[in-house]
C-alpha cells in the first residue's frame, strides 16, 4: 500500500471538496464562479483529450471554452445571446481551415459546449432560477455518499458486473449499495436539515432526489468511461492529483444536473 499516494489523493479530494462547499455556501457568486471555473477546465481538458492542444486548433479551442463557460451563464440571459456568436463563429471558422475532417471536429466543439456548458448552467438556475443555491450542496452530498456507498459494497459484495463493456469494475451490488445508503441519506436530510438547505421537500420528495441523483451519477460515470475508452485513455487528465481530471471528478454531475433540475422542476408543479 503506497501511503503517500493516499495522502495526496485524501488532500487533494479535500480541498475538492473544500472549494465546492466553500463556493456554494456564498451563495450565487460562488456558484456562479464554481460554474465558470469548472466549464473553463473541463472544456480546455475534453478538448486535449479529443482535438489536441496544437497551434493549428488551438483559436477554435479558445472559442469552444468560451462558449462552455457562457452557457454555464445562461439563466443570466445576455450571456446566452454572446454564446449564439461564439456557435456562429465556430462554424464559420471551420470553413477555414485545411482539415479534411469538418464535421468531426464541430462534433467535438458542440459536444464540449452542449456536454459541458448546459449542465454547468443549471447549476446556476438552481441559484437564480429556483432560488435554492444549498439545494445543490445536498445534491453534491448525494452524489459523494453514492460513490462512497458504491466503492465500499462494490470492493465487499461484488460479483455481477454493472456494465462490463464500458466499466468492469462496477458492479449491481455497488450500484445498489449506493442507491440505498443516498436513499437513507435523502430521508434523513428530509426529516432533519430540510429548512437548512432552503427548500422545503417531503421526506419522500428528498428519498426521491436521491434516487434520481444516485441513478444519474451512475449513468454520468459509465458515459464518461466510455468517451475514454473509445479514445483509448484511463483518466480525462492529471489536474486533481490522485483523482484524474476535472472531467473524472465531475462525470457525474453533468447527467444529475440536467436530471435533478427536471425532478425539482416536476415536483414544484405537483
């Protein structure tokens, strides 16, 4: 056992976690700039991953980021028309370059703006939108008590393989372990720390949160994988030392974004 590789895995996991609860407890500046930070490093680390950082694509990299990090602004509304600019500009660009591959490389940029800005977006609609900024504090909660949950009864209990085409070390007992232990978890934020997070849920509402955001954690991390197993890659970087990249610690949260703010959404109109 390499004990200095699990320090600087537990240290940089805490400062992680450090600087999400620290952004989210200031509220919707801090979401704000969580949001664009993240859009920015993400985008700059799935474009490495998939175009390359070369000089001669390095403009429509620069373009792409923008656009990420602008639509990780859109509930603000002016940000949503410059990323419009940014959409024609990539496209116009492309007629000006020498590659032979057009459509895959505005498949790439579209995908890094749509796969990457538009869940980062709704994390600011959970601020601005719903007027719930530490309802997002809960669902990053749900999301680390599933992985953990996951990890502990996967390396115990599994045998059956989740997804072995796309992750063979997942498997249907730690998908269950996860699901049940963020389950109990939503039960007790319900019936506890409802008013503390600022929304006001039925414990059965909160259990199905939890629900929702253990599934879609799942799914965002298999989909994840299987990007980098089609580019043939372990980790989507090395910026978060002994945890991968950005894009291997926030997998997750582009599905649950998307997910939870349809299931809030659905649940305010019942």
């Amino acid at each position: 056992m390499d004990f200095k590789k699990i320090l600087v895995r537990s240290l940089s996991g805490i400062i992680y976690i450090g600087v999400i609860v620290g952004a989210i407890l200031f509220e919707y500046r801090g979401i704000t700039l969580l949001s664009m930070l993240f859009a920015a490093l993400a985008s700059i680390e799935f474009s490495k991953i998939t175009v390359g950082l070369r000089r001669d694509n390095i403009a429509t990299v620069i373009v792409d980021t923008a656009a990420a990090c602008l639509l990780s602004l859109a509930f603000f509304g002016f940000p949503l028309a410059l990323w419009l600019v940014c959409m024609i500009v990539r496209l116009v660009m492309e007629l000006y370059t020498d590659r032979a591959d057009h459509l895959r490389q505005l498949a790439f940029s579209f995908m890094t703006q749509i796969y990457i800005g538009v869940p980062l977006a709704l994390m600011t609609g959970f601020a601005e939108f719903l007027g719930a900024p530490r309802l997002l504090l809960a669902i990053f909660c749900f999301i680390w008590i599933n992985d953990t949950g996951a990890f502990l009864v996967g390396c115990t209990l599994g045998k059956h393989k989740l997804f072995p085409s796309i992750s063979p070390k997942k498997t249907w007992e730690g998908f269950i372990g996860g699901l049940l232990l963020c389950m109990a978890a939503g039960v007790a934020f319900g019936m506890l720390w409802a008013d503390y997070f600022g929304f006001r849920l039925g414990f059965v509402a909160w259990t199905g949160l939890a629900a929702v955001v253990s599934v879609f954690a799942t799914w965002g991390d298999l989909i994840e994988s299987m990007i980098k197993r089609n580019l043939s890659i372990k980790d989507s970087g090395n910026m978060i030392p002994g945890h991968g990249g950005i894009l291997d610690r926030i997998d997750s949260l582009l599905l649950v974004m998307p997910a939870s703010f349809i299931y809030v959404l659905l649940i305010m109109a019942l």
